[in-house]
C-alpha cells in the first residue's frame, strides 16, 4: 500500500480541497463527510508512520500542514479526535504506538 502513497495524498487533498462546511447544512452529512476525511488522513498517517522513512515523515508533515491552510475548518475539526492525535505526530513513541494500534487493527479486521 505504501507504493501507492502519493495517490492516496492526492485523493486526501483532492477531499480537502472540495468540502466547504459552510455549503452543507445537513448535520448528518456534515459529520458524514467529516468522518471521510477523517478516515481518509488518518490511513494516510497510519502508512506514512508505518514506513518510517524520514521522506515519508515529512510527507505526513506536508499532509497536515497543508490541511490546516487549506481547509482550517477541516483540520479544527478533525485535528481533536483519537486517530487523528494518535497518527499525527512524528515523534518516535507516537509512532510507535500508532504502529501497535495498527497491527490489532489489522490483526482484528484483516485488512492489508
């Protein structure tokens, strides 16, 4: 999965970049489309982690980075929950951790 990392930025920008909160006035969706790039960034993290490769770190770097600007709705809102905490940071316990949540997590569901 990691060999397909750039295009899953790119959908996680693409995402980013397309959600205006303001244009959705359905509580249920807004939480609904929330919860997908929620999802969708914290997978991102979750493999850049995996990889460990000082590349890879500041691509997750580039990632929240350019969430915040872009989008800052986005990341306030998302930056608060576990996942997100949990994958954010680079720094080697955080990563270490993130990695052990997804081993269980891979071991319970058996995805890739």
């Amino acid at each position: 999965m990691i060999k397909c990392i750039d295009q899953q930025l790119k959908v996680n920008r693409l995402l980013v970049d397309q959600l205006d909160l303001s244009q959705v006035s359905h509580p249920k969706m807004r939480e609904y489309l929330l919860n997908h790039i929620e999802i969708t960034t914290v997978i991102s993290s979750t493999l850049l982690n995996r990889s460990g490769i000082a590349e890879h770190l500041a691509k997750k770097r580039q990632l929240w980075t350019y969430i915040q600007q872009e989008n800052p709705k986005v990341f306030q809102a998302i930056r608060k929950t576990m996942l997100s905490r949990l994958t954010k940071h680079s720094v080697l316990p955080d990563r270490k951790l993130s990695n052990v949540v997804y081993q269980i997590t891979k071991s319970v569901y058996g995805f890739n």
